[in-house]
C-alpha cells in the first residue's frame, strides 16, 4: 500500500474556491471534478466559511469601537491640557491682579 501525502491548501485558495460554491454558477461536483477535491471536503469548507463569517463583522465593530475610543482618549487629554493652561493663566492673572490693585 502506498502512503499518499496530505494536500495543504492555502486559506486564499480555500476563500476562492468558497466564493465560487456561493455563487452558485457551477455545482459543488462540477467544481470538485474542476480543481481535483472531494466534493465532502468542499462542503466543510463551505460550511466552515459560513459558520466563521459572524466574526468577520463582530471583529470590525471592535475595531470600529477600538479607533472610536483611541480617539476620545487623544481629545480627551487635549482637554485636559486645555485645562491645566486656562488654571495656570487663571492663577498667574489673580497674583498679577493682586499686585497691581495692592500698588494703587
């Protein structure tokens, strides 16, 4: 009996031949027969590809969220810069006006 070497496919192979079962312009036989693999193994990646795609949206609403949130903390510590300017104008401006109401 000869020992037979397991395929490797790549994932971009995979998504490409996954994106021609979706459209459904061919049969998952016509397109087995057409790239040489067992139409079984077509349909797990089929079904692989459908039950991940959920994720596919739920990782870009983190990433949504994350970039949102990276940008309130960057306004926010403009804020707080803004802040600590006006206190330290405020301040320099109450001494100034005490030494200068004190002269008349």
């Amino acid at each position: 009996m000869q020992n037979q070497k397991k395929k490797h496919y790549t994932a971009e192979f995979k998504a490409q031949v996954v994106r021609e079962i979706l459209k459904e312009e061919k049969t998952v036989s016509q397109l087995s027969a057409e790239y040489g693999i067992h139409s079984s193994q077509l349909y797990k990646w089929r079904d692989q590809a459908v039950a991940g795609s959920p994720s596919l949206f739920h990782e870009q609403a983190e990433k949504n969220q994350a970039e949102k949130e990276a940008e309130w903390q960057k306004e926010r510590e403009a804020l707080y810069a803004e802040i600590g300017r006006l206190t330290t104008e405020k301040t320099w401006l109450e001494k100034k006006s005490r030494t200068f109401f004190k002269e008349r």
